[in-house]
C-alpha cells in the first residue's frame, strides 16, 4: 500500500479510512443483531398439534415474523426422527427433535443410512415419557402390556422409538407381542376415549395438551416407568434420566416417576453463523412471551441448561450467542 506524501493528503486518507472501517462496523454490527433477514421463508419442523413442539414451533415463528423471517411456516410432522431428515434435506430451517434420536442422526445409525450434518441451537427442556392406560385397564408395568392394544407413537416419532426400547427391555416384542397401532398424541386419546386401544406411550413436555383433554374426559393413570432408566442408560446411552410427572400435571392423575430425555432446537451444521446467532437470540428473547402465549415449557430455558445439547455440537453462532450472555454477566 502506498503511503501519501503530504501531510494534508495522509489526513484526508486516514479519515476516509475511518469512515469507510466504520461503515463496516456498523453493516456488520446490523447483520449480527439481524441475522435472520435471510430466512424470509424460516421453516420450523415441530410435531403433532396435540404436543408440545407444535404450539411451541407456532410461538418461535410468530416471533420470527415480526422480528426478521416474516414467512416463517410451522410444519406438523411425525417428529423426532423425521425431523432430522426434514433439516438434512434443507425442507426445514430449525427443528425439534429427542436427544436420543439425535445420537443414532449423528452416528448414521438406524434409521438412518449416514451421519446427519445437524448441530444443535439449544436445549429447550426434557421431556418426560408417558405410558397412558385407562383406569380400568389392569397394567401397571410395561411388561404387562402383553397382548393388550397399544398405540406406540406415530411413524416417525422419537415416541415409537422410545416405546420399542421400553418394550423390549420388558421382554416383549414391540411388533409381536402386543395389537400395535402407530398413532399420534391425538389420535390415541381418541381411541382411548372409543375404548380402540388399552394404552399408548407419548413422549413430550408438561403438560401435553391432549393428555390433559383426555384426563377431562377419562379415568386414565400414568404406569411407572423408572425401572427401566439404568438399562436405558446402560443399552442406549446416558441421555436417559429418571424424571417424574408431578400429581395434578393432568386432572386426577398421582405422581408417578417415568423416564426424561433431553429436547433440541436443530439447524444444518452449515447454516450460516449470524442466522444460527439470530435464532438463538430468538429465543431468549421473546421466552416470556413464548411461555405466556404458547406452552409454559418456554419459561424452562435457560442458558445454563440450553448449552448442555450432547450428543449433538452446539452451533458455532448459537454458541457465540451464549459466549456474549455469559461475558456479559
């Protein structure tokens, strides 16, 4: 670079060098603060209507709406493990989905055919598993749900897959063993209430709406589940906890200890740095608002928890996101 000879002429240049290194600043300073500005048509993968991700998923893009994706779309879908492949394919900007279907996404484990270059935004909160049966039905272990109807989630869904491991760690066969059925979260209260199904499992946050419809309608009780949780941790890896469901979550159903596993915000590892940095900030943001208007598991996040997203990488922007917060406290 040639330095200017005269004194006037080297002023000149170290101002316009300042501006223009101001300018920058300022454009990149915009770009951080608005990073969603490239997602106008931000797509959210969630789950069922009657869950947890799908009023939750609905809260995350109206919030995107007003701040900087103004075509965010919310798609209901089976879950989990569908999830996963909605964002591999690009058909989903961000995604909820289970720790535990996560591990085998990033392994390239069954059911799927390659590691999935997913990373994780944050984790929201656990979700706990629910063995619903009709008051009068006789079961109050998984095992013995031998013979008896039993929906185990829908195709798809982290729930199927959690329902296949607890039933086989009860020394049954989820496809022999039992009349199963593939429903969602509504769909089973349904055929709970039209006396088509004994049971069904479910797996998501408190309180699930349609459990909560359900219990209005219906004597129902929730099996106890902890049991299993050392040999979950043992065969599937230590994203499982024991976790309870407190008495009251539904109307007229007692406490009872089940199993809890981690939810996570998913996004492509190569979405871009400020986008990934926008969407966590997102969240932190408008929690209040989310918990107020859409589901009280929004009041759960906290970056103490949300950084805690094993097996998956957090994002590199999400975690500058909680780098900033953490530096600025």
């Amino acid at each position: 670079m040639l330095w200017p000879r005269s004194r006037r002429a080297r002023g000149w240049w170290v101002a316009t060098v300042g501006v223009l290194s101001a300018l920058v600043l300022a454009i990149a300073s915009t770009a951080w603060w608005r990073p969603t500005a490239e997602l106008d048509a931000l797509v959210i993968a969630t789950g069922g209507s009657g869950g947890v991700y799908y009023p939750y998923g609905q809260g995350v893009a109206e919030m995107a709406r007003s701040d900087s994706a103004p075509d965010a779309e919310v798609l209901e879908t089976a879950a989990s493990i569908e999830n996963l492949r909605l964002v591999d394919r690009g058909d989903a900007d961000l995604a909820f989905t289970l720790a535990d279907a996560a591990a085998l996404a990033v392994t390239g484990a069954d059911p799927y055919n390659d590691p999935l270059p997913v990373s994780a935004l944050a984790r929201p909160y656990d979700n706990r598993t629910h063995l619903v049966v009709r008051a009068d039905v006789p079961v109050d272990t998984a095992s013995e749900l031998d013979g008896r109807r039993v929906s185990v989630g829908a195709l798809g869904s982290g729930t199927e897959m959690i329902a296949e491991r607890v039933l086989e760690l009860s020394g049954l066969d989820p496809h022999e063993d039992i009349e199963r059925s593939q429903l969602s979260v509504d769909s089973s209260a349904q055929a709970i209430i039209d006396d088509r199904i004994d049971a069904f499992f479910w797996s998501g946050g408190l309180p699930t709406r349609a459990v909560v419809d359900l219990a209005d309608h219906t004597d129902i009780r929730l099996v106890d589940l902890a049991e299993l949780v050392p040999m979950l941790r043992e065969e599937h890896g230590e994203v499982y906890t024991e976790a309870t469901v407190p008495s009251q979550t539904y109307p007229g159903v007692p406490e009872v200890r089940t199993i809890g596993v981690p939810n996570l915000l998913v996004v492509r590892t190569d979405m871009a740095q400020d986008q990934a940095y926008g969407l966590t900030r997102l969240l932190f943001e408008h929690r209040g608002r989310l918990a107020e208007e859409h589901h009280q598991v929004a009041l759960q996040l906290n970056p103490r928890q949300a950084i805690s997203t094993r097996p998956l990488d957090l994002h590199p922007g999400a975690a500058s996101y909680y780098r900033e917060q953490k530096e600025a406290h």
